[in-house]
C-alpha cells in the first residue's frame, strides 16, 4: 500500500533514512572500529584468508556491487570486483578457494544470479549473500550473509534496497579491514559516518523539489550522457540506469577520463550531461573535462560537494553533504534517484511498472 504517496518509488525513496537505520542496527562496534555480521559465519581467522572479493548482481545490484567491490578494495586492500551474474555463468569462470563471492539481489529470486551462485558452489568457491528479502531462493541458497533489512520494495527501480546494500558491503568492508590493516581509528572514522549518514540522506531528499525543476528541463532531451570516474562512476552507471528505466530517455554512461576518446563527438546543445564530481583527488580532472563540455555547448548538471570549486562555469549545481570519502557513492546516488524520478513524472509515465521491465526476472 503506497499510503498517501503518489507512487511506491517515492515513498520507498522517502523511506531510505530510516530503511539505513535498520541495516545497521546492532551490526556496529564502536570500541573496536569494526562491524559484527554474525550471519557471514565466518571467524577472523577465515575472514583473513579471503584473498580476493567478487561480487555478482544484476542491474542495479551490480552497479552497487562495483560500488561496495571499491569499497572492500579500499578499506581491505584485497583486490575485488563486480560483475555482471548474467554474464559470469556463460564463460566457464575460474573459482579460487580463497575467493570470497558475494551474490548481491533485493528480491532473492533473480535467476541470473541463483545460477551464478550454484556455478560457484558447483565448482568449490565459497559465496554468501547481500539479500533484502528473508528466505528467499538466493539466501537459502547461500546459507550464510547479510540480510539488507530494507522492508518490501515494490517499485521495479530500486531505490532504498540499493542504499541498504551499499551499507551492507560498507558494514563487510569494514569487518575485512580490521582483521587486516585497517586502523581501528578509520574504523571508528567509518562508522561515525555510517552514524550520521541516515541524517545526509534526509538532507539530499529535502531537495527534492529543486531537483524536480532540473529534471524536467533533462525530460526534454532526447539523449543524455552520465559522466563519473573512479567512485563517481558506478554512481554515473546506475543514475544512467534509473533515468532510461523509467523515463525511457537515451541515457548512457562513461567514465568522464573516456569522454574524449569518443562521445566528445555527440556533445551538443541538445545533449545534457550529468556529472558527478566528489570533492577528492579527481576534481581537478573533472572540472577540466566539464570545461570540454562547456565549450562544445553541452548543458551541464553537476552533482558535488560543498566547496568544489567549478571554476566559474555555467552549470546546474547539486550539491550533497559530505561524510567520509568511503561513503560519497550512496549520497551522490540519491539526487541522481529524484532526477529518474521527476522526468518520468513530468513525462507521465506509470512509475511503478516502466514498460517491458519486471521487478524481479525469474527466468533466464
Ligand atoms: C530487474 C529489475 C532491476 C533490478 C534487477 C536485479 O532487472 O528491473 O531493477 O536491479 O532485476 O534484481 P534483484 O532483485 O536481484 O536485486
């Protein structure tokens, strides 16, 4: 029941500060800068000999997985990465002992991934799960995990699952660090930002109807570029994915480093891009590609941090508050759901049930 809401993504977008709060309830250690997942099953011991973090999703569950894979990389200095579930079955995969797989799903039930996850236990390697709903296919499958605690989501674009999951892998990144080299003083830096990131959730959302007038303006192009680099970029890929899902726009996304290796050509005043710019080592870099777009007449929406310097251009500015590096993807995400949200919208579409898509695909 949407309540008094106009339409299920919203209220489940509405509720993603409090749906942040039940992830991590319990599940953080303040004295020792670590988190306890007690349904991984594994001791410190085996957490240790994990060499290697692969993560399998589909969809958006596999953007947020190459957000969380660069989360374990950076917080535990294990080498990670995401691919897609629907992919990994098909090229005979190598599975390592030492590998840690994750399967990543909100519903359970995507069969893309079960499979991938039987291939997996097939061959010997060890998977747990990132699952929202208790008991599903995908859970039982994998028998111990994380279970997201977002509460039922039924809006085909997922919204507070995906936030759950990024705080889910924040929550397995910061239990893998500390059994290596992680400090407890950045472990307790994390969960401080963990702590108040329901809070800077609240804050992006209360801009909702400023971003409703920049959507509307994007609505009316026929095809837009979503442009982010290193952390920034699954954040670029699942912003692309939400608009084209539910406002059937052309929106396609690129590592703002590539743009000139190709889509520079497309850059028009018809093209919007939206890039997503945190303050860290890259703004530079960033700012100076804007500037490429600037001047090829590109309109630009940016979405950033308070205090990243522009450099005078003319662009529509978001910016949301920043915590702590780690965790700048999930609150750069956000604005990017309202934006999605607001052109379909303004362009009628059925929210809720975007044409030709399932909430949940069960069949191969
Ligand atoms: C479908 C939905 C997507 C979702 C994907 C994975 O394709 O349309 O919104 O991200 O499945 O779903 P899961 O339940 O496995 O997270």
């Amino acid at each position: 029941d949407a309540g008094d809401h106009e339409s299920f993504m919203r209220k489940e977008m509405l509720e993603q500060p409090a749906a942040a709060e039940r992830v991590l309830r319990g599940r953080l250690d303040e004295r020792f800068g670590t988190a306890h997942l007690g349904g991984l099953e594994m001791d410190p011991r085996e957490t240790r000999a994990v060499r290697r973090v692969k993560v399998l999703g589909c969809g958006s569950a596999y953007y947020v997985g190459q957000m969380g894979a660069s989360l374990i990389e950076e917080l535990a200095r294990i080498p990670a990465d995401a691919e897609a579930a629907s992919e990994f079955r098909y090229r005979d995969p190598v599975i390592e002992p030492d590998t840690l797989y994750v399967a990543v799903s909100q519903s359970g039930e995507t069969v893309d991934t079960l499979l991938a996850v039987q291939e997996i236990q097939r061959k010997g390697g060890r998977v747990i799960g990132l699952v929202n709903v208790v008991g599903s296919a995908i859970a039982r499958e994998c028998g111990a995990g994380i279970y997201l605690h977002a509460g039922p989501e039924v809006a085909v674009a997922s919204t507070k699952a995906l936030t759950n999951m990024f705080l889910g892998f924040s929550l397995l990144a910061l239990q893998l660090g500390r059994v290596r080299d992680l400090s407890v003083a950045d472990g307790r830096r994390l969960i401080a930002g963990l702590q108040a990131l329901p809070a800077a959730v609240e804050e992006v959302l209360a801009q909702e109807d400023a971003l409703a007038a920049v959507a509307q303006r994007l609505a009316e192009a026929e095809s837009l570029f979503f442009v982010g680099r290193v952390r920034g970029f699954p954040v670029a890929r699942e912003g692309a994915q939400k608009f084209k899902e539910i406002s059937y726009r052309h929106a396609e996304a690129y590592q703002t480093s590539e743009l000139k290796h190709g889509p520079l050509a497309l850059i028009s005043e018809e093209v919007p891009t939206v890039a997503v710019v945190p303050d860290d080592e890259l703004t530079e870099r960033n700012v100076a590609a804007l500037h490429e777009i600037a001047a090829r007449k590109g309109p630009l929406v940016v979405v950033t941090h308070p205090g990243v310097d522009l450099g005078g251009l003319d662009v529509v500015r978001i910016d949301v508050p920043h915590l702590e590096r780690e965790l700048d993807p999930i609150l750069l995400t956000i604005p990017l759901q309202l934006l999605a949200y607001h052109a379909a919208k303004h362009l009628g579409h059925d929210i809720d049930k975007p044409r030709n898509l399932a909430k949940s695909v069960t069949v191969e």
